[in-house]
C-alpha cells in the first residue's frame, strides 16, 4: 500500500499527540517536574550544562517511567531528579565532568 500525503500527515499528528500524553513534563537536566511545558520551559534550570541560572529547563521528551537510566553508563534510579543529580563516570566530557542522562 502506498501512503498518500493525507495518511503522512495524520499519522505525524497522531505521533505528536501520543508523545505528550503525559500528565506531567520533567526537565531533562535536572527532572524537575511541571503540570504543563510552558511553565516548565520558562523557568532557569540549576542544573543547565552552561551553569545555573544560565539557561531554562529542557524538556525530557520520554515518556514517565518506573525506572529511569543513564543513556552513557546505564545507572538506574526510580526518580529523575535522583537521576540527574549525580555525576556520570561515562559522561562524554569525561569522568566526573558531567550529570548522568537519562535515556528516552
């Protein structure tokens, strides 16, 4: 079957409705948690790479889960602020240069 323009383009609506069904946004640097993007996005990150209070939180584009893990050593914690919080031996900048990540 081949696909026509309308199927492209309802299958990416449905794709982008799907990713953000959750009930809460967390900040991938430090896992802050929000109800909604806009307030979480508009407020400084304490853990941004470039400092804190130098940049915004960035949004985690996973989903929630039960167990989060680093997407450079593969640590897990329930929690990702936990998460975030501690240094990664893995990290690319090097050991102890840089937070774990999680993984989406």
């Amino acid at each position: 079957m081949i696909a026509t323009g309308s199927e492209k383009c309802c299958s990416k609506k449905k794709k982008i409705k799907k990713n953000y069904t959750m009930s809460n946004f967390y900040c991938e640097y430090c896992g802050t948690k929000s109800s909604n993007i806009s307030s979480l996005t508009a407020n400084s990150c304490h853990r941004h790479p470039l400092g804190a209070g130098k940049g915004k939180h960035k949004l985690y584009e996973g989903s929630e889960k039960s167990q989060y893990s680093c997407k450079y050593c593969g640590t897990s914690s329930t929690a990702l602020s936990s998460l975030t919080a501690n240094s990664c031996h893995r990290h690319p900048n090097g050991t102890g240069k840089g937070k774990h990540s999680p993984a989406l």
